[in-house]
C-alpha cells in the first residue's frame, strides 16, 4: 500500500470519527436494581451498537444537588450559570446530537434530581434565548437534533391521561423543552411496571435498544 492510499484511509477514519453522533443520556434512580436501570444499559448498548459516542450523566451517583439557590436564580436572571456542575451540564449538551433523559414517575412527576437538573441546566444564555419580543424562546443549541424522555410508573396509562392530565407531557415536553425552542421531542412511557410479566420488561427493552439502534 502506498503512501498516498494510506492517507486517505487514515484521513477518511478521522473524519468518520468527526462525525459519529454524540448521545447525552440523563439518568435518575437511585436503585441500580430498578427498570429505570434496564432501560439505562439497554440504551446505552444500542447507541453504542449504533456507533454513538455515548455519555451518562447519573444525577444519583454524582450527587447532584438539585436545590436552586438564591445565588442559581440571580444568575438566571443574568443569564449566568453559576453552579460548577450545571455548568459542566450545560457545555455536554451543546455538543450533544441526541439528549436522552431517563427517570421513573413518582406521584405523577419526574423526582426531586430531575426536577433540579431542568431548574439549573436548562438556562438562559446556555439552552435557550428569548426572542425579540421577549415573550417567545429560542433553542441555542444548534447541535441538538432531538430529546427522548422514557419514564417508567405503575400508573395505567389511561388513568395517567385522563385523571392526572398527563402532568409530565405539560410540564417537560411542552412546558420546558417545546417552550424553550426544542421542536423535536419523543417521550416513550412505560406503565404498570410493577404488574408487568418479565417477557413484557424484556420487550420492553429490546425495544429501546432496536430503537437507539437506528
């Protein structure tokens, strides 16, 4: 093989390489027995299978603190991130193709560590920007080309839907990620966990592998 052959296969990886999709997955549940857990390491092998350049944010296992200070609100009112860890948060996502958050339903919400991570990290300045008028927003995230959200709960879905409202397609899809300018949003819910047979959980999570598999 000769030199010139050999640069171009060597400049032809490197720019596969530039261009491998980069996948953020946000998880929290503090139990590594859970399915919360599951659908975790099923995703993240299909993205892996996928050849993404895969990252894991455990907001458990990192101890994020998901308390807004006085200090985090007036630098939201800045435009400032003040938090170290938000911060660090914040730069993975602009570099992130595909964020993927993953989260158990606990009394029809997300839990107090995710509810803190959307507080802190989705900002302005960072995530988002207002328009003009200043009642309308925009996403600052160029690279983001779409956010999955799967949940887990015990409640049916049905009931989810039509008793609580589906409080957590109100209040994440459209009343954070929409909101803030993101136009592409799948959320994938999971329910009656707790009643479901182990050939349903292992469905289940084939399908999200096949699915991060594309």
């Amino acid at each position: 093989m000769n030199d010139s052959i050999l640069c171009f296969i060597i400049s032809l990886s490197s720019v596969m390489e530039e261009k491998k999709m980069k996948t953020l997955i946000v998880y929290n549940h503090p139990y590594e027995g859970s399915f919360c857990h599951a659908i975790l390491e099923s995703t993240v092998q299909g993205a892996k299978e996928a050849g993404h350049e895969v990252n894991v944010i455990n907001l458990d296992s990192e101890n994020f603190n998901p308390v807004m200070t006085g200090k985090d609100l007036l630098g939201f009112i800045k435009h400032e991130m003040v938090d170290e860890q938000s911060k660090e948060y914040s730069r993975k996502i602009q570099q992130a193709d595909n964020l993927i958050l993953i989260f158990p339903i606990w009394w029809e919400l997300m839990p107090a560590m995710m509810k803190g991570f959307i507080d802190k990290v989705v900002f302005p300045g960072s995530f988002y920007d207002y328009t003009t008028s200043g009642y309308g927003m925009i996403s600052k995230l160029p690279n983001l080309k779409k956010v999955t959200i799967i949940t887990t709960m015990n409640t049916p879905k049905i009931v989810y839907r039509f008793i609580y409202g589906n409080a957590l397609k109100n209040a994440l899809i459209k009343g954070t990620f929409k909101k803030a300018g993101v136009k592409n949003v799948e959320w994938i819910s999971f329910n009656m966990v707790k009643q479901s047979s182990e050939k349903q959980r292992t469905n289940w999570l084939r399908r999200v592998r096949n699915l991060f598999q594309k």
